[in-house]
C-alpha cells in the first residue's frame, strides 16, 4: 500500500515536472469533400479522400505537433460540422468570405482562382458575362459563394441547386440545365478526366467571384490557426506548398 502510494507520489510530481513520456499527439478531425478534384476528392481505390487540400493539411500537421483524420461529407455540411465540433478542421475548395470569418476563421490564402463557366457543348455561343445568358437555367452548388450571386441577379429562368458537382456535369452534359458555374481548376480537372464529353467550358466567360481559399477552424481554435499559418507558411518558405500544387496541375 505504501509503495503505491509512493509510486502515485511519484506519478504526480514527475507530471508536474513535465518528464512523464509523451503523450501522444492529438489527433484532430479533418472535414472534407469526395468531390472537388484536385482540391479534394474520393479515391475509390483506396476509400479516401485525396488531393491538394489533404496533401496541404497532412504537411502541415507534420511540421506541428498534431495528427490528422480526414473525413468525408458534403460542401454544404462543413461549416456546420466544424461549428457543431463534429470535425475540427475544414480542408477543402473553400473560398475565403467576409460571410464566412463572420462565422469562422481562415489560415492565410493558400490558392486564388475564379469560376468558370460550362454548358452543353452543342452550345457554341460565346459567352463573356451572365447578361449575355439571361433567361436560361443554370445551376450550382448548394454552400458555394456562387449561389447568392446568381439568385440576386434576376437574369436566370432558374437557378438550379445541386448537392455535388458529378451531379452538375450530368446534368449540362445531358442538356438538362442550359450551363452552370463552378471553380474553374475543379471543373477543368473533371473535364480532363473524359467521363463528361457533351460539356465545355466557356473560355471566353469573365469571372465574377475571384477568391483564395483557406484551412477553416472554429474561431476558438485561436491556437491551433496559429499552429497552422506557422506551418503553412514553413511549407511556402521550402517550396513544399508548389510542389503539392504541381502533383495536381495547379502550378
């Protein structure tokens, strides 16, 4: 009895001394997309999401004293699941919006890009702005920046709302929506894969919304965004943040 007393005497001066081993480092759940390729998307082989925003979020981590556990779910779900503690990192195609830091906080800028356009490639109309295309249906991704914008112009018969982007490029390749918007490099990647011929993009389409997107942490999380911009900028200063983004095309 005495020698576990001693033994918890022990215990407890050492924790307090900080030379007890290692805990182990926390691992945080990261919430993602399976869809958003080359930002983000499902490996079928492996049952696990991969691309830029993975890479980027595992670097990081290992620069700093956390592990990560990716997680998929849809666009729309992130923001609610980071703030309703289900995940407690978002990495993923996320613009950074004053309407979002009002509701969350971003790392710095990692990527910067705009829409792009799409519709049906028996369309050969040379599209610049969304007057020129007023009175069709067009559709887009429930939770992106781009649904606001194209509701509040009038210009549409319909705006028509999708869970996911395969869903979007059925539909334009099928003729049954007239276009869509979504972020350029991801729809541009999808495009490349040949699963969707009956669709092109508009090249000669003028952006509306340009915006960088960001690693999300609740707002918190004061410490962990720190630990995240260090690493992030660590990745930028040794090239490692370029060469994520060459694996996928995007530099």
């Amino acid at each position: 009895m005495e020698r576990r007393t001693f033994l918890s005497m022990l215990a407890g001066s050492a924790m307090a001394a900080g030379i007890l081993p290692a805990r182990a480092q926390a691992v945080l759940k990261v919430g993602s997309t399976p869809t958003g390729s080359p930002f983000t998307f499902l490996d079928t082989k492996t049952n696990t999401i991969e691309g830029v925003m993975v890479d980027l979020i595992k670097a990081i981590a290992d620069a700093s004293d956390f592990k990560v556990a990716v997680e998929g779910m849809q666009f729309s779900t992130l923001i609610p699941s980071l703030t309703s503690n289900k995940v407690d990192i978002v990495a993923a195609a996320m613009y950074i919006t004053p309407v979002r830091k009002e509701v969350i906080d971003f790392s710095d800028p990692i990527y910067t890009y705009g829409e792009g356009l799409i519709v049906p490639a028996t369309d050969s109309k040379d599209y610049v702005t969304f007057e020129d295309m007023k009175g069709m249906s067009i559709g887009v991704q429930i939770g992106t920046a781009y649904v606001d914008v194209l509701q509040k112009s009038g210009l549409f018969s319909e705006v028509k709302l999708y869970k996911t982007l395969p869903d979007i490029l059925a539909d334009v390749n099928a003729a049954r929506v007239q276009a869509a918007v979504f972020d350029l490099p991801i729809i541009a990647y999808n495009l490349s894969q040949g699963q969707f011929p009956k669709v092109r993009i508009v090249k000669s389409y003028k952006p509306v919304i340009s915006g960088s997107v960001g690693i999300g942490v609740r707002k918190t999380d004061g410490e962990l965004l720190k630990k995240i911009n260090t690493g992030l900028a660590k990745l930028k200063a040794d090239g490692t943040v370029d060469k994520i983004l060459a694996k996928w095309g995007l530099a």
